[in-house]
C-alpha cells in the first residue's frame, strides 16, 4: 500500500459487506468510539496503543467514506492543496486560537 486510495480500496475489499449492513450511521459509531479510545490512549501516553488506535481511527473513516461514495485521497487534495487552507502558506501562518 502507498496510498490513501489503496488504503480505502483494502478496507472496501475487506469490510464493506458487513459495513453495508451495519449501515451509515452505525459505522459513524464505531469511527467515533475510536476516536475516545485514541483520546484515552493519549491522555495514558502509552505510544503502542496510540499507534494501534491511530490505525482504527483511519480504517473506520474509510470505512465510512466507502459507504457515502467519498474518495478520502480526493478530499484530502481538495481540502490541503499543499498549503494551508486558510492563509495558502507552509507552514501555515493563521493567528493560534
């Protein structure tokens, strides 16, 4: 794998029979109890677990966008052309909130 593409293509051949049956909503579910677990991996600092959670964080997002039709490598370069969104420079120079 060298892409985000092949990386959602994979979770597509691997999960989206059963994903298609859990549905939208459910999948959404499971994309966000990974994230608090990623959260409470980081809050223990403990750097094995934070790789693992960071794993299931990416694969239940592709997972999601499989089912909503979105191509995750399109909408990233879309989204971060190279630059900032917001100021268009690297590294980015927008005011810290």
């Amino acid at each position: 794998m060298t892409s985000i593409r092949e990386f959602q293509e994979l979770m597509r051949a691997i999960y989206y029979e059963r994903d298609s049956r859990r549905g939208i909503e459910r999948t959404f579910m499971w994309l966000v109890q990974e994230v608090g677990e990623l959260s409470r991996a980081i809050l223990r600092n403990d750097r094995e677990n934070i790789e693992e959670e960071v794993a299931d964080v990416l694969a239940w997002l592709a997972s999601l966008c499989n089912l909503l039709g979105i191509d995750m490598e399109n909408a990233v370069i879309k989204k971060y052309p190279g630059r900032c969104p917001k100021c268009g420079s690297i590294p980015c120079r927008c005011d810290l909130k």
